[in-house]
C-alpha cells in the first residue's frame, strides 16, 4: 500500500513510478527491503521536486504463520485478536524518496488464527476524520465480512462526505495454517457434498 505526497498531477506520477519499481521488484521474486530500495531509487532518479511516497509493504508466510512488514513512513496497522483491537507497534521508517542514504529493515508480524489485520492510510486518520475511532469500528464490524468491515468504517460519514485526502484501507483475516491444508480440506468437503447428492 503506498500513498504519494500531494494531490497534483506530480503526485499521480509518483505513485505510478513507485508502484512500476515495486512491482517490477516483486516480479523479480526480490525481498521487501530489495522492493524498497528499488522504488527509493526510481523516486531519486525522476522526480523533479524532491516528492515523496509512503509505504507499507508486506509480505505473509503462510507456513510460518507469520508476515514480515517494512513500515516507509506510513500509519501502523490495526489488528483485531481475541475480541480486542489495537495499533500494532510496528516503527515506521523514512518514506520512498525523502532522503538519499534511507535505508529500510523489515519486523515481524505474527499471526494467529482468528487475527483481522487493518492497513490505511494516513488519510483515514488526518483532518476531521482524526476522530475516527478505529478500534471501536473494528470490533463493531468484527462479525462481518472483511469486504463489509472496510465499508462499515464509513470514513465518508465522518468527514461530512467531503475527503481532503487519499483515504485507503485493506483488511484481512487470518485463518491459519498452510494453504494448501485449506485447500485440501475444502476440496474433500465438496465431494463429500457431492457425493450426499
């Protein structure tokens, strides 16, 4: 998730170039500091006035069970575990491009089964929608859908159907185990299914 300072024509073309680098980057089956540095550099390389552009890049092990973050600069994510949700502690470091010798590190995030894990934006925080309770949303849309969960934050509401900045958010459960399992297990029930028809 990356978020280009401004809201120009400029800022556009940030955003693109650095989703371009990263993307290329990940093509490469390159790490997330390695997809970092790549996109820092595509931003030194062609921006004309010094912009920058947050991130928040992730990468989930679903063996492991746990999912590495590099945080450029950008909001913590909330996570919603055992019927209470908190900002995650992760330390946000310099965005994409603001400084020439930035270097980046990835943390770890682990994950339980259960875990609803919420990124944004700066924009779902700053302005009038700094009143924005987040945790309570989180608990209040727990039961539904992550799709419905990003809907029931009605960021629109709370700003008076007016946004004066880029507002996005991604959530995700976690379920558990390696997807393979998952697969294998839903597979085996739909022949069961079938085989009751």
């Amino acid at each position: 998730m990356t978020d280009a300072m401004g809201h120009s024509v400029d800022s556009a073309l940030l955003a693109t170039l650095v989703v371009g680098a990263l993307r290329n980057a990940r093509r490469r089956a390159a790490g997330l500091v390695e997809q970092a540095q790549a996109a820092h550099a595509a931003l030194l390389a062609y921006s004309r006035d010094g912009g920058f552009v947050t991130g928040q890049l992730v990468r989930v092990d679903l063996v492991a069970q746990t999912a590495e973050v590099l945080n450029a600069g950008h909001p913590r994510p909330f996570r919603l575990r055992d019927g209470r949700a908190d900002e995650i502690d992760l330390a946000a470091q310099e965005p994409f491009g603001a400084l020439a010798d930035t270097t980046w590190s990835t943390q770890e995030l682990p994950l339980e089964a259960g875990d609803r894990v919420l990124f944004l934006t700066d924009g779902m925080l700053e302005r009038s929608a700094e009143g924005l309770d987040i945790p309570a949303l989180m608990l209040a849309s727990a039961h539904l859908h992550p799709r419905e969960a990003i809907q029931y934050l009605a960021l629109l509401d709370a700003v008076g159907g007016e946004l004066a900045d880029d507002a996005t958010s991604l959530c995700f459960d976690w379920h558990g185990g390696a997807q393979g399992d998952r697969v294998a297990h839903a597979g085996a029930e739909h022949r069961t299914q079938r085989e009751r028809h």
